[in-house]
C-alpha cells in the first residue's frame, strides 16, 4: 500500500457548536477508529489524567467542555515495522486542511491546544522546538501571549503528544515543562470559557 494511502475512511472527532475550546491532535489510531471517539485507546487516558490536573473534573466533564478533532481524522495506518502507528504523510495532512481550517472557522475556538508536533506545527507554522514552546501560550502570530489576554481573539496552548510511544517526557525537565502547561491551560480554561458572553 501506498504510504500516502488509509486502509478506509472513517473520520473520528467529537464535540459541537458552542465549544470555546478546541484540542487537535495528530490522527486516530486503531481503537478510536474503531469505537468512533478521540483519544479512546491509552493515549487518551494519559491525556484525560493531563486533563483532570489541569482543573477538569473528570473524562466526561474534559469531554463535554472541548471539541476534539485532529490533524488528520482517519487513521493512517501502521508503520510497516508494526511497531506502532504511522505518522500521518504530508501529503494527508494537505487532503485534511479544509476539515481543521472549517473547524476553526465555524467553532471560532478561544483556545486550540495542541497535543503533539505535528498538530502544532499545522496550526502555527515554526521552527521553534517543542520544548520551547510547551509551557507557554502563542498568539496567531506565533508571539507569545500574556498571562492575561483579555481581549485577545484567540490562543493556542502546546502539549506534548500522551501517547506512551513519545519519549518526550523521559527527561525531568520536560515534566517541569509540561505542570506549567496545564498549570496554564487551568488559567486558560477559565478565560475562554468566560469569554462566551462577550463574543
């Protein structure tokens, strides 16, 4: 099989209208391909553990309060190796935009969070590395935005990708990296979904 090519197409996403709050990951893998939810397999639980440290209250309330989608809805595949899911190609990524791009247009998110590189890097193009960036919060121009953004139209907060293939946070010092972040999207959260009234 072409490495361009899914086996079939079923898209995978969850939320609706309203959502001041968006996550976008890298792509389903086999369980939410199979269950028809994101982030239903063990990277979804780690990240739903991220989340409840981050002031949601549980999986259902994290679920009920974000939209989710990703980069690329469809499961890509597994590597040829078998040693675990295929990285979604350029050129998958491309046939997705309009999906995301319409997602972004229609929901008018407050917040977009990122979970992983390839998510970040489709929403805020840049050379700047994922350790400098988690922690942090970005404006739509890639500049940092202040701890207060009142009055800013939207931002967008880097997580690491959960998934236990990612050996992202093996070093202590990313760890440090990623409490600030969810010590942020704590912050964060309450701004977005405060903001519903004025929009």
């Amino acid at each position: 099989m072409d490495a361009g090519c899914i086996p079939s197409a079923r898209p995978v996403f969850s939320g609706h209208a309203g959502q001041r709050i968006l996550l976008v990951g890298q792509a389903p893998g086999p369980v939410e391909r199979d269950v028809a939810r994101p982030f239903a397999g063990r990277a979804g639980r780690q990240l739903m553990r991220w989340m409840v440290r981050a002031g949601f209250r549980d999986e259902e309330d994290f679920r009920a309060r974000v939209y989710m989608t990703s980069v690329t809805t469809c499961f890509p595949g597994r590597r040829a190796d078998g040693s675990g899911d295929r990285r979604p190609s350029a050129r998958e990524v491309a046939l997705c935009a309009p999906w995301l791009d319409g997602v972004l247009e229609l929901l008018e998110p407050r917040l977009v969070i990122t979970a992983g590189s390839l998510a970040l890097s489709r929403l805020m193009p840049s050379r700047r590395r994922l350790e400098d960036l988690v922690g942090g919060a970005l404006l739509a121009d890639g500049g940092d935005a202040p701890d207060d953004p009142a009055g800013v139209a939207r931002v967008l907060l880097p997580l690491p990708h959960p998934s236990g293939q990612s050996r992202w946070l093996n070093e202590p010092t990313r760890v440090a990296l990623l409490d600030g972040a969810l010590r942020r999207l704590r912050r964060l959260t309450a701004w977005a979904e405060g903001a519903r009234a004025t929009v």
